[in-house]
C-alpha cells in the first residue's frame, strides 16, 4: 500500500507539482519553514528528492490546517500529541545529536503489566546543557527546540497531549547494552556515594552488589537440567562457588545477538535465563557518575538479596525506600516546573498530561501550579491501596476517559480479568449478582454515562467505547479494538474502524442517544 501510495504521489508531483512549487502561498510558507525542511529533506531522500518532499510536507500542511480551520468554524478543537521522544534514527538527532542522549534509550520501569520494565529504544534528551547558570555551549537549546514544535502546532491544535509528563520530571534512563528496562535507571537523580550506602547500615561491596550473583543454587533454579550446559558455555567460575558471566554474553544486548533465530523452547529457556541472571544485581552505577549507585529497581526480588543477612537486607531496605519514595520529591518538583515552563508551556494550547505510572508525591502539585490538566483513569487511581478510583473525586482540571491507545478498550479490559470485572461490577457499578461475561451495551452505556457526568473538565473516549453502548454497531470482534500494547515494541498499531463515516452518520438512533447524553451531562 505504501508502494502504490509513493507511486500516485510521485505521478501527481511530476503532473502539477512545479505550479505549486511556483505558487506564491507556496513560497511564504517555504521561507518561513526552511529551517526545518531543509534539513528534514537532505536527510530523507538528498538533494535530488528535495523538491518532491516539500511538495508533500506542503500539501500535509495545506490539508492538515483546511481540517482544522473547518472543525474550529463548528465549534471543535483538535488535540495534538507531544511525543516524549524522537526516533534514535531522525532528522532530530542528525542535525542536533548535542541535545539528545545516544548511548541509552527511554524506558519505563517494571510494573504490574511489564515485569521486566519497557525499553521504548528512542534516546533520552540531554538536559545537562539546561542547568540554570550553565553557559550554553550550542546554538539550539532543548527549549528553543521544544518552543518551534509547539509553534508549529499552534497552526492545527487548541489542546495538546503532553506524553508521558513524568519524564520532564524524571526519565527511566536505560543502558545501550540493556534489551529490557529492568536494568534502567531515574535520571536526573541522586545516587548514593559509599558512604551514604553504609550510612544506612550497609558494608558496601562492589563485586557482590554490581555484578551478577551467580552460584549453582541460582543456576539450577534458572535453567533445571540445562544449568550444567550454562556453566560449561556461558560462565566462569570464581571464587566462593560463585560464577562470572563470560565476556562475551555479559550484556543482555549480547545474549540476545547469541540467539537470535533461535525459536526453540530450550534456547528462549536459556536465552531468557542468561537475562535474568545479568539483572541479578542489588546496585546499578551511574554512568556518569563514577562511584555513585542507584539500588536496582526491585532488586530485593533478586537471589543476590536473599544472600544478605537479616541486618543487611533491613539496610537494604531502608535505603531503598528512602531513594525511590522520598529522596527526590523536592527535587524532581523543582526540575519539573524549571522544564515545563522553558518548553510546552510557553504555548497557548491547553495542556493536558498524560500522567500515569510511577508517580512521586511531586507530580500533582507541580501541575496544578502550572495549570496543567491530569488525566484521570478509573481503573488506574493515583492513591495506593485502591483497584479503582471514584470518578466524583477526579479533580476539575483533569481529563477523565476509561481507556488510552495503550490500553484494552471497554469491552476488552471487561473480558480479560473476571475477577477484577466482578470487583468493579459490585464496587463502582453497585450491581448485584454475577457481573455478564461480556459487557452488554446497557452497562457500557452507564460506564460511559458516569464519566460524561464527572467533575472533570474534559471527558474524552475513544470511538471504541463510544461503540460499545450499541450491539449493533460495535465490532464483532473485540481484540481487534485495541491500539497498542506498550511493552511490545513489536505491536504495530493495526486498528482501524469497522464501520464507514457514513455508516455512522446514518445510525440516527444510536448518534440521538449520544446527542442526548452529551447535552444533559453538559459536556
């Protein structure tokens, strides 16, 4: 499809596209662009693609900007995106690689839904030039950059998404040589020096806390009757019955270059085990810190914890609640509000966060004070200790939704946990009896209903669930509803809507009921 695409539009350029190139409008829009465009072309296709990728980047932005003048004129707003990274392989990166860095990749910790954490591949961005006090040694800084996106989003959007609002905060920094984020780390952070770490009561030892802990009862509890070909091909014994990984598969980026092609059940054992064993660890060294130490992300769920005394693992412990629950409330607030103010803020958009996932304590007053809008997830309350969340007690000014594109759907989420379904059909819905085992639309139309009705300011849902109130309309098959699954970076975003517009515009029934929903609610 992309090949027919590329084709027509090659066709259409050679046919009219030197009259558009030619065209006044054309040629303002050129001069006020160039400094992006430029680059943009010589890096895509070179100098002799350049005027066919103006010809498309203009006639994106001429229709892109016609949609969005004509919904403004019906009293509707677009939303845009701001993505919390850019593609290691860009434009970005090759016309300003000061700004980003290269030699590690964005992630997300270990949760409920990813247990080894999500590597997202692109580079973190290189906010050590933005130190208030620190001279800039570069022409472009990350502000400056964030402000021209922003700019240029203007043109098509009232509201826009800041993705993943807590790596303006703190980003989960993750080595090169790492495949899953497990091994990741905050940054900007404050690590520990030695002396810190037995301050907390813990004798520090470097070779047994920063490197794999590796003894025969950790391997035959890995790989079973595969241990003894892992000792044989992939270790080295030390000293104390202990084992160090071999040179050459001590990165988990190495282990997997070892097995690629090899799909067989006893090589993913393997394979996967290797992985384990090189996160086996209770400590992870700053990069740019030499000596300082982050305590691994649950490196108390490692075997090299279980080899501590009881003292030790008390330390342990302490220090590590200290480091990811209190240590940096103050600081990740103020670097925060210093980050937002100097780049998405400086816009007349509404802001709205998306800020889910490892909140600290920081993130809802720092957005309150700067007028950004939360987003508020039923299923997914900010308050420890809760499965779901009140949707009366969603703050003003916030977006209230049920689901996200890197979430299942309504219907999706109902059928996949009956347990959790039974919980939130008794608890938040006040139902009695057995909760249906596929969500009627009568139910999907009351979840939807209490959202709309919500004190949050906005209310937005997806078209899915929006379809899930009618039997008629919503799609026969439920998994292909849902947009992305986040820790696949496989996952290609395949979802596409079932029915035509005109399809819709003709289910007079079905668009009175949301009319009517909408207009009682207030929304």
């Amino acid at each position: 499809m992309d090949r027919v695409k590329a084709a027509y539009v090659r066709d259409v350029f050679e046919e009219r596209g030197r009259q558009t190139l030619d065209s006044k409008e054309y040629k303002t829009w050129y001069q006020q662009n160039e400094s992006w465009l430029v680059p943009y072309a010589k890096w895509l296709g070179g100098q002799d693609e350049a005027e066919l990728i103006y010809y498309i980047q203009y006639q994106l932005h001429v229709q892109l900007l016609a949609a969005a003048n004509y919904a403004r004129s019906k009293g509707i707003i677009l939303k845009g995106d701001v993505p919390i990274g850019v593609n290691r392989d860009s434009v970005e990166t090759a016309t300003h690689p000061e700004l980003f860095n290269l030699d590690c990749s964005t992630g997300a910790p270990p949760d409920a839904f990813s247990l080894n954490g999500q590597n997202w591949g692109f580079p973190t961005y290189n906010w050590h030039e933005e130190q208030p006090g620190r001279k800039k040694r570069h022409q472009v800084s990350l502000p400056d950059w964030f402000q021209q996106r922003m700019k240029w989003m203007e043109q098509y959007f009232d509201a826009f998404r800041i993705d993943h609002v807590l790596g303006f905060f703190r980003i989960w920094e993750i080595p090169q040589d790492a495949v899953f984020g497990i091994m990741g780390h905050f940054s900007p952070a404050m690590p520990f020096a030695v002396n810190e770490i037995e301050y907390f009561g813990l004798p520090f030892r470097r070779d047994l806390f920063t490197r794999p802990f590796i003894n025969d009862r950790v391997l035959e509890r890995l790989f079973g009757v595969h241990a003894q070909y892992v000792r044989d091909n992939f270790l080295v014994p030390l000293a104390y019955g202990l084992y160090g990984l071999r040179e050459e598969y001590n990165t988990q980026r190495k282990v997997q270059a070892r097995f690629e092609g090899r799909n067989d059940e006893n090589s993913l054992w393997i394979r996967d085990g290797l992985y384990r064993l090189i996160s086996d660890v209770l400590f992870v060294e700053d990069p740019r810190q030499p000596e300082m130490y982050h305590p691994r992300i649950g490196g108390w769920q490692e075997p090299v914890y279980e080899a501590l005394t009881a003292e030790e693992k008390d330390a342990y412990m302490r220090l590590y609640n200290n480091f990811f629950y209190q240590r940096h409330n103050f600081f990740w607030g103020q670097n925060a509000v210093h980050r937002l103010k100097a780049t998405v803020c400086q816009t007349q958009m509404l802001c709205c966060a998306e800020d889910l996932g490892m909140l600290p304590d920081c993130v809802s007053h720092v957005l309150d004070h700067l007028r950004i809008l939360t987003l508020e997830i039923q299923s997914m309350p900010k308050q420890n200790g809760f499965e779901f969340s009140h949707l009366d007690g969603n703050p003003y000014r916030s977006v209230a939704t049920f689901s996200t594109h890197d979430m299942p759907p309504l219907r999706l989420w109902w059928e996949e946990s009956p347990e959790r379904t039974q919980r939130y059909y008794a608890t938040m819905l006040q139902k009695q009896g057995r909760a249906p085992e596929h969500l009627p639309a009568h139910l999907a139309e009351e979840i939807i209903a209490r959202h709309l009705y919500c004190p949050s300011m906005l209310c937005l849902l997806s078209l899915q669930d929006w379809l899930a109130m009618d039997s008629e309309l919503r799609s026969k098959h439920v998994r292909e509803e849902r947009i992305n699954v986040p820790s696949d970076s496989y996952n290609r975003w395949k979802y596409r809507m079932h029915i035509t517009i005109e399809e819709l515009l003709q289910a007079n029934k079905y668009n009175n009921k949301v009319k009517t929903m909408i207009t009682r609610s207030k929304r």
